[in-house]
C-alpha cells in the first residue's frame, strides 16, 4: 500500500488555500478598476493552475514524482485552456448578465458584495474542488493502472470540452447562424459536451488520487461538489433556464440528452 503523508498534505492545504485567495483577490482589484466583474470566469481555471503550482512545489520530497508532475501538469493544461477560451469569448463585452442580476441586488456596494459572494466563494471552490490535485502529489509509489486510466479519462472530457467550445464558436461565426440553436457535432448527442467534458476530467483526476486510499477518500468530495456543480448549480440547471425561451430549444431538447452523450432521440421524445 503507498503511503501517504498527512502532515506534509496538512501544511500544503494552507498554502494551497493561499494560492487560491492570492488569484482572486489580484482578480478582483483588476475588475473593480475596470468595472467588469465578468473576468472572475477567467480567474476560475487560473486558480486551479495556481493551486497545482504551489502544491507540486509544497510536496518536494514526499510523493511520487511522476504522479506529481502529471498531476500538475493535466490541472495546468485544463486551467489555461479554460481560462483562454473564456477570455477571448468575452472579450468587447459588457457585464455578464448573471453577475449583472445579482449585482443589482446588492443590499449596500456592489464590489463588496461582488467580493463576499463570488470571489471568496469561487476561492473556496477552486480550494474544494482541487482536492485529488493535492492529495495525489503527496502519494508515494509509481502509479499504477488508475492513474493512467484516470489520464485517459481527463484526455476525454478535455476532448469534449475544446472540441465543443470549437464548434460553438464556428457556429455563432456564421450570421446566417443568428438566433439559432446549435445542434450539431457534438451539441447534437449532449446539450452540454463542456459541461460533460468537466465531469469526466475532474473524475479522471480524482482516479489519479485513488492511488492511495487515504488520498481517495480526502478527495472524493471534489468531483462530487463538480458534478452537482455542473448539473444542479451555475452549470446545466441555470444556462437550461436562460435559454429555455429561446424559439427551437424546447425541440432541441426533446431530442437531445441533457448531459451524458447519446444519440438523438425521435423528435416527440420528452426532454431530459
């Protein structure tokens, strides 16, 4: 059985947390200079990078170092790309309108507010959520078979992920695209093949955790709190309710699967 060291992971869980705080905290002073909080978004994946960074260079010495370097280096290539993708996506727009929603019920200042219900909660969440990226640099011993079947099911969702952000953004190029749902690739086997391809790359990391059952059982609320994330929070759930007049969604829906691929249902089937 590996060993696992728990006071080293103990003492990098603060600086982890550091981590965390430092890029929200940078983010927020650059939103409220320019006044858009939307940029919060970006912050998301670069703080998972930052939290893979401090902790690849807090478990010197204790874990295996080919885990520790995998492990930072799928959470780095997961973070950079969201964070890109999201930023150019929203470059030369305005406020994005669910923070301009909330926002605007702000009982005193909307940065204050902005700063207590966003920043430091989405801190916490990157904090929560990287648990398996933590907990498996401090693992010892060569990795074995679920480690590397943990690799391949990153290399999935990370598939789904920039291949269904790509055929998005071809999609809404086109004018003669304007207003319409896109339903094709592969948005014509899930709604959400972003939303999907998190799922499968926070599970795959969480398998790279399972190398150590103490590690695996630290991290398991991460993509747990991901998933519920992805389909019962500020994923699937709140984009499904903003898009849910949109005309042609309603048949869209009915004949495509809410979240785990497949194929396309007859058009009079009821959505999922």
């Amino acid at each position: 059985m590996n060993a696992f060291a728990w006071g080293a992971f103990a003492a990098g869980l603060a600086w982890s947390a550091a981590a965390a705080l430092a890029v929200m905290l940078v983010t927020f002073a650059v939103a409220v200079r320019v006044g858009v909080h939307r940029i919060v978004d970006v912050a998301w994946g670069i703080g998972f990078t930052a939290v893979a960074a401090v902790t690849f260079a807090a478990s010197t010495g204790h874990g295996d170092l080919v885990r520790r370097l995998l492990v930072t280096a799928l959470t780095a290539l997961w973070g950079l790309r969201l964070a890109v993708h999201i930023a150019r996506r929203g470059r030369g727009h305005g406020e994005d309108p669910r923070y301009e929603a909330m926002l605007a019920k702000a009982p005193g200042s909307r940065n204050a507010y902005a700063l207590r219900k966003v920043y430091l909660l989405q801190g916490a969440l990157v904090w929560l959520v990287s648990l398996p990226v933590q907990a498996a640099q401090y693992v010892s011993g060569p990795p074995s078979a679920l480690t590397w079947a943990g690799t391949a099911l990153w290399v999935v969702g990370l598939g789904f992920e920039a291949v269904g952000d790509a055929q998005l953004a071809r999609f809404k190029a086109d004018p003669a695209h304007r207003g319409a749902i896109m339903d094709r690739g592969l948005w014509a086997w899930t709604r959400h093949p972003n939303y999907f391809g998190d799922f499968c790359v926070w599970w795959g990391l969480f398998l790279i955790a399972c190398d150590s059952p103490e590690a695996a059982a630290v991290s398991v609320v991460s993509p747990v709190v991901m998933s519920l994330l992805l389909t019962q929070g500020s994923g699937k759930r709140l984009l499904e309710r903003h898009m849910a007049d949109r005309p042609g969604y309603a048949e869209y829906a009915a004949r495509t699967s809410g979240f785990l691929p497949l194929p396309p249902k007859g058009s009079g089937a009821a959505p999922s």
